[in-house]
C-alpha cells in the first residue's frame, strides 16, 4: 500500500483523544452487545451499532477515496494480511479509504507489534512495510516494542470494540470490514472473502 498517499492520525495529537462523551457512548455499546445476543438479535446488530462510534476509535488509514471501509486488524494475522494485500491495489482504482483498527491478542507478539504502529510518526508505513514482509509462521515483519499507556488504553478499547462485533474473542480471528452502504444499512462481513465478494462489497459502499 505504500505507493497510496496516506493519511493518519497521529497518537499524540488532538484529535486521537477519546472525547469523554465518545468514550461513555462506546461504554454503553460495550455493555449493551451481550444483552443483544442473549436477545438473539447476533453480532450484525452489535455492528451496526459499534458503527454509530466507529470514527471515535483509533485508525490509521491509507487513500483519500469517498468510499470508506474500516479493517480491524492483529499484525500477525494470516487472513487479515491477505485482505491486506488484496486491498492494496484498489485503493486508488475504487478510490477507496481503508481505516485500519489495530487489535493485538492473537499471539504473543501482537501488542508489541500493534505498538509499534501506533507509536510510530508514520505508523501507516510502519504496517505497510511490516506486511510486505509478512511470514507465515512470525506474522507481520514489525520488531516489536514496548507499549505506552496510551496505546495500551487505546489497543483495550479497540479489543472490546471488536469483542462486541465477534460475541466471541477467542474464536479464530477473520477479517472483519464494517462499512455503510449506499442505501444507508450497515454492513459487517467476518469471514475470509471471495474475489466477487470483495467485488460486491466495494460496489456498495455509499
């Protein structure tokens, strides 16, 4: 993806603190989901509601196109790394942005790795180069580091966020895009994606 403009929000800035009315909405959803599938209504309904506060999580995002698409994300995911790779050409084609939500529980190294993104003055390069490099059995080629406070908070509250659209943290981590159609509806595929998927998708995205 490097060959995309980029655009990112920086850890230290502004405009990445969780205003505290963000953050009890967030809260709230969090604390609703579980209710919501013992209702039986699925994880669908807790996507279309976590969307509601998607913008107030921490994203970093590459291409400037009107139709936006969030990617949660571990850096050591195998299926995300492919989405990842299939993505990266369309971005300028489909004018397309993906905002991409770090989430690290699958291995050992993933807050470490997660960290490093975040904490970095380019973190959109700092994963793009890491997932050029991917390998199969150590994940994204990003040397992890030590986690700040903050990114510990904001790995915690994208983690949960993602808990809610799963109902499930431990099951085996698929791509999971969440994005508002043309017709307004909320969208959220969790599962590896075919090519006329992926196709369908992109075409829908308002």
């Amino acid at each position: 993806m490097s060959k995309q403009r980029l655009h990112t929000r920086s850890l230290d800035s502004e405009d990445r603190r969780t205003p505290l009315w963000a953050g009890l909405a967030l809260a709230t959803l969090l604390v609703a989901a579980p209710s919501a599938y013992a209702r039986g209504t699925g994880w669908q309904q807790s996507g279309t509601l976590l969307y509601q506060h998607i913008s107030q999580l921490h994203w970093i995002a590459e291409g400037h196109g009107r139709k936006v698409l969030y990617d949660f994300i571990d850096p050591n995911s195998r299926p995300n790394h492919a989405l990842f790779e299939r993505l990266a050409p369309l971005i300028a084609r489909d004018h397309l942005t993906i905002r991409q939500i770090l989430v690290a529980y699958l291995s050992p190294t993933s807050t470490g790795k997660a960290a490093a993104v975040l904490q970095s003055a380019q973190p959109m390069r700092v994963l793009d180069q890491g997932e050029a490099r991917f390998a199969r059995s150590a994940g994204a080629a990003i040397t992890p580091v030590p986690i700040k406070p903050q990114t510990q908070r904001i790995l915690r509250q994208d983690f949960q966020a993602l808990t809610a659209v799963e109902g499930n943290p431990w099951m085996r981590f698929a791509p999971i895009l969440i994005y508002r159609a043309r017709d307004g509806r909320v969208h959220v595929f969790q599962r590896r994606l075919t090519n006329a998927r992926l196709a369908a998708i992109i075409g829908s995205v308002g």
